[in-house]
C-alpha cells in the first residue's frame, strides 16, 4: 500500500473539514471539490487493496 497515498487522504480529509467548520456550509465549492479529490483517491486506495488481495 502507498503509504503516500494514505497520508494525502488524510491530509485531504483534514482539510475537508476544516473548510467546512470555517464556510459553515457543506455545499461550499471547496468543500465539493475536496470531497470530489478524496472519493478519487479513496477509489484508488480501494483499487489497490482489491489487487493486493488478489495476488496473496
């Protein structure tokens, strides 16, 4: 697994709900386009354990 990978998601995550508590709005664009960033990046963390789970 990527551990690079995984400390973006989390980064990401961060600052998803930072930007949230700050607008005080989850529609906030920002918000949207983090949460858009981590759904991609969560399917790639998923896409990698499903092929790492094959191979073993």
């Amino acid at each position: 697994m990527d551990k690079h990978l995984l400390l973006q998601l989390e980064r990401l995550r961060n600052e998803m709900v930072k930007t949230a508590i700050t607008e005080q709005n989850l529609l906030h664009r920002d918000v949207l386009v983090l949460s858009q960033t981590l759904d991609e990046i969560i399917v790639r963390v998923q896409s990698e354990r499903r092929t790492l789970a094959k191979v073993t």
